[in-house]
C-alpha cells in the first residue's frame, strides 16, 4: 500500500476534509441566524450544503476508490449522513434547549460529537473498497496498487 493511504493516512485527509466542511458549515449556519432563519431549520440547510461538499471530497480524495459508481457511494454516504444528523440533531437539542448554549455554540459541539461515528461508518461503509475489487488488489504487484488506479480513471468514473 502506498504511503499515507492506510488509516492514519485516511484519518488525516478526512480531518483536513471535515475540518474544511466543519468551517462551511459555520459559516452557512451562522449566516442563515444572522438573516433570521430559527436555528432548527437552519440546521438541515447548513447539513445538507456541507455534505454535498464533504461527499465530493472524501470520495476523491481522502478514501481509496471503492470500486463502486459515484450514485452507489452518494447512496450510501446519504446513509450515513442521516444517522449522523440525527446524532448531530439531538446533540444540538440537548445543548441548545436543555443546557441552554448559544445556537452556533450547539451546533458546533454537535458537530464534534457526530464527527467520529461518521468517520468510521463512511470508512466501514460509505466508501470501502468492493471485495472484488480488494481481492484483485491484494494480488497486484505493490507498484500497481492505488496510485495506478486512481491516476488511470477520473475521480467520477470509478
């Protein structure tokens, strides 16, 4: 395998990923509250921007190519997000209406806590490799692996 693709390698890109998506979607947040949106609504608004840009992302660059087409991965990365809105959602709740912080206070504790079961149900799921698709890479030489695949193929031909 080559160098930064294993996990620590996949952990590092999807930090940089979601720390991007985790700034745009502040910044989306903050801005539907500042022109009046409540600050339920504008959750699902901000989610769903940030999750067009994270899908995007991740399934370029920060996991190896799963094999699958680009509408296979977006179903199964819409999957997962909706259990990580509801995480993030109910986190939000509780630290906006119960504990009382500020929306964009909630929010972002809510995201941070969401954060890492998205990451392992995206790595587990969202994106793994096909098992086809694994079995004949485990058998290519070692200078034939990611790097070769990724570079023949556009990012959304996979």
């Amino acid at each position: 395998m080559a160098a930064g693709r294993g996990l620590s390698g996949q952990i590092v890109r999807y930090v940089i990923v979601v720390g991007c998506g985790y700034l745009l979607a502040i910044a989306f947040y903050s801005g539907e509250l500042d022109v009046g949106v409540p600050p339920y609504p504008a959750l699902g608004v901000a989610f769903v921007l940030n999750g067009l840009f994270n899908f995007a992302l991740l399934r370029v660059w920060a996991f190896p190519p799963s094999g699958r087409g680009v509408g296979s991965d977006l179903r199964r990365f819409c999957v997962v997000a909706t259990a990580s809105f509801v995480v993030n959602y109910a986190s939000f709740a509780v630290l906006y209406s119960a504990l009382g912080l500020r929306a964009t206070s909630a929010q972002r504790l809510a995201i941070l806590i969401a954060a890492p079961v998205t990451f392992l149900a995206n790595r587990l799921w969202s994106f793994r490799v096909r098992a086809a698709k694994l079995e004949s890479a485990t058998t290519e030489a070692p200078s034939a692996g990611w790097e070769v695949l990724s570079s023949t193929r556009g990012p959304w031909r996979r």
